[in-house]
C-alpha cells in the first residue's frame, strides 16, 4: 500500500484479540464492554498546523503498536483489505 495522510491522520491496522476464557469459553462481541482495541500504525501524516503555521509534530509512527478508542477510527477497504482511519486523538496510549 502506497498511502500517505493528511495532516494528523493515521492509518491502522486492527490487532484481533482472542475472545476465549482461559477455561475455553468463547465470548460474543455483545459480552465485551467498549474497551480501547490494539493496533499497528501503518501510515501517519505530518501533523496539525497550529495557529502560527508551524507544524505540530506527531506523537505516533509506523509500526507503533497503539490503544485506540474503539468507535474513533472509521473503517475502509483498500485494495482488499481493512484499515482503521482516525486522527492522532483517536490514540490513548503506544504500547511498549
């Protein structure tokens, strides 16, 4: 993928989570409480211009593993696959 985003946009890519118990019980999606949900940056933008013109950097980059708010991002399609697409604010936390 050749994409690059406009200002403090990022791209992602949803990390699954396994659903299952430790005892094995699988657990529907409507048993969870909205949780953060994890991600791997694909592509960041330059960051946000602020009132002076200059450029804010961005606090994320490629390849961050993040927490992201579940319902920030929005969800598209490229070339067969899902990205996540949201703006550095949708990010709560880079997991190390």
């Amino acid at each position: 993928m050749n994409i690059k985003p406009l200002s403090n946009h990022i791209f992602l890519e949803a990390i699954e989570e396994e659903k299952i118990t430790k005892s094995g019980i699988v657990l529907p999606e409507t048993a969870e409480k909205e949780k953060p949900m994890k991600g791997k940056i694909v592509a960041v933008g330059l960051g946000k211009l602020n009132e002076k013109g200059e450029r804010i950097p961005m606090s994320v980059k490629v390849n961050d593993t993040v927490l992201f708010k579940k319902y920030g991002p929005d969800e598209i399609e490229i070339e067969d696959k899902k990205y996540l697409v949201g703006e550095e604010d949708d990010i709560l936390a880079i997991l190390e």
